[in-house]
C-alpha cells in the first residue's frame, strides 16, 4: 500500500467546526448528519487508515449544509483531489458516507436536493437502505420527564416565588402540554407564567394553574407536513440504483455479479464487456478518407 494513504498531516481534533471557518455549500446540498449517532469519542474513526480517519474527522466536526464536495475540500484541508476522492469511497465502503438525492414534497412544490449523508457511527447497507426508505427504527431510549415537566421544574430558576415541587409540576403537567399541542414554544410559555408577579405569591401551584388557564393561547394551525423521499447513487458511475441493491455504496452493475472476480480500479472494464467495448469504439471511429490532418 503506497506511503501516501498511510499518513496524515497533523489535524484538529474531532468536534464542532465554527461554520465561518469552512464555506458553506449552495441551499439544498452539503453534509447532511444522520440519526441516533452515538457521542463523540477519541477513538470514533481508529478502525480507518490515518488519511481517511483524519478526513472523516473533520467532516464529523461540520455542520450540516457545509461544502464537502472534493474541490472544496481540497482547497481547506492538505491532500489533493484525488487523494480525498479515494477516501470519501473508502469512507463511503466502511459505512460511513453515502451520496444521492432527497425529495422534499409538500403541497406547494417537489423539489429534488443532492446530499452527501455522513454517519459518524458505521452503518450497515441493511442501516442504509433502511434510511433511504425512511423507516430506520430508532434507538431505545431511557425514560426521561417529559417537556412539560422540565419547564415546571425550571420555574423557580426564572421566579423563585414559583418554586414547584415534584408532585405539584406532576398535576400541571397535562396543562402545560397543551400549551405545547397549540403551537407555544418554552419562551413563550415562560413569559406568560412569569411576567407582572405580584409581591407575594401564597400559593405557587394555584398560581401557576390559573394563569396556565387564563392564558392558554388558540390552536394554531400545523405547517404542512413534508414528505421526504431518497436515494443513493453508486460511488462508481454515479447513478441512482436501488439501496437494497447497493453494497458499499456501489451498485451491483459495478460491483458485478455473484461469483465473479473482484472489481479492479476505477474504469476497469470487466472481462465480460471488453468485445462491447471495443465494438463501441470500432463504431465510433470516422472512415480513413474523412479524416483530417492537422
């Protein structure tokens, strides 16, 4: 394996990346993150060669939209086109990465955006298929206090005369959340609970609950919910192919069949397509006496 692929230049270590530090990409294309990724930590990409766990690092501390096509990413970081178009299909083979296109539908519009998806945790191409469908099963999560509750709780930080405890932020909680089913976010919710106290609050939680009535805003209108759609393109010939199909992010055509020998380099004609190939281009070339000579 050449030297090349093996070092590294010195990097920054993993974590956010201020977005004025690196260009953003046009709207509707860029990094876009994954799901349920686990934490950061020192050790996310070790099972990388040094080149492509440094390139994978630094597309992990970025925002999503960030520009991470190859000439983008060329101009930032210390390896050429070619280098970082080597990694990105390795990084695209260990699970990390995946390109293709997004339908955001609403009622109004179809539109179709290129994404570049980046999973800091490995997936697999049954994660990947499954991500592209839009049905990939989330992870098992702890019982935690629900929105209402935080908020109650957090009450007497704001207006200590409001100082809730546990069982009285349990009895308003169902208030609160309808509160949140209407359209109002913390702040508001806040301000409406906290804003022109009298002097002394005798009873915090009659307070509370009267207010919490009083001011209960109308329903608002839901924003029209958008359908997204996906699919991912093969990191060889760049086409759109079935993810069911795709391993690696390489579609069977490149891939080529079961049992057959493995894929050489990229633009390698397989065994099979050398007599179609070279019929194309018998094919293609002009008669002797038509040709010109400069």
């Amino acid at each position: 394996m050449a030297a090349s692929q093996l070092s590294a230049a010195p990097f920054p270590a993993p974590g956010p990346v201020p977005t004025h530090d690196h260009p953003m990409a046009n709207p509707g294309y860029g990094k876009r993150s994954t799901p349920d990724q686990r934490p950061h930590t020192g050790h996310d990409f070790t099972h990388l060669l040094p080149r492509d766990a440094a390139i994978a690092a630094y597309i992990d501390g970025l925002c999503d939209g960030a520009d991470i096509s190859v000439k983008m990413l060329a101009k930032v970081l210390p390896y050429g086109q070619c280098a970082l178009r080597t990694s990105l299909n390795r990084l695209q083979e260990a699970g990390h990465l995946r390109r293709g296109s997004e339908c955001v539908a609403t009622e109004e519009a179809l539109l179709w955006v290129t994404r570049t998806f980046f999973s800091r945790t490995a997936r697999e191409d049954e994660w990947w298929a499954a991500y592209t469908r839009g049905d990939v099963p989330q992870e098992p999560q702890r019982p935690t206090r629900s929105r209402s509750f935080i908020l109650l709780a957090a009450l007497g930080k704001a207006a200590p005369t409001l100082s809730l405890p546990e069982a009285h932020c349990v009895r308003l909680e169902p208030r609160v959340s309808e509160w949140f089913e209407r359209g109002a976010t913390e702040a508001e919710i806040m301000c409406a609970l906290t804003q022109g106290l009298p002097v002394e609050v005798y009873s915090p939680v009659a307070f509370v609950g009267r207010r919490l009535l009083d001011k209960l805003p109308p329903a608002r209108i839901a924003p029209v919910r958008q359908v997204v759609l996906r699919t991912l393109e093969c990191s060889e010939c760049r086409a759109p192919g079935s993810p069911e199909a795709m391993r690696g992010g390489v579609c069977g055509a490149c891939r080529g069949k079961p049992g057959d020998a493995p894929r050489g380099p990229a633009g390698a004609v397989p065994v099979q397509g050398v007599r179609a190939r070279m019929s194309a281009v018998r094919a293609g070339l002009a008669p002797r006496p038509e040709r010109t000579h400069q």
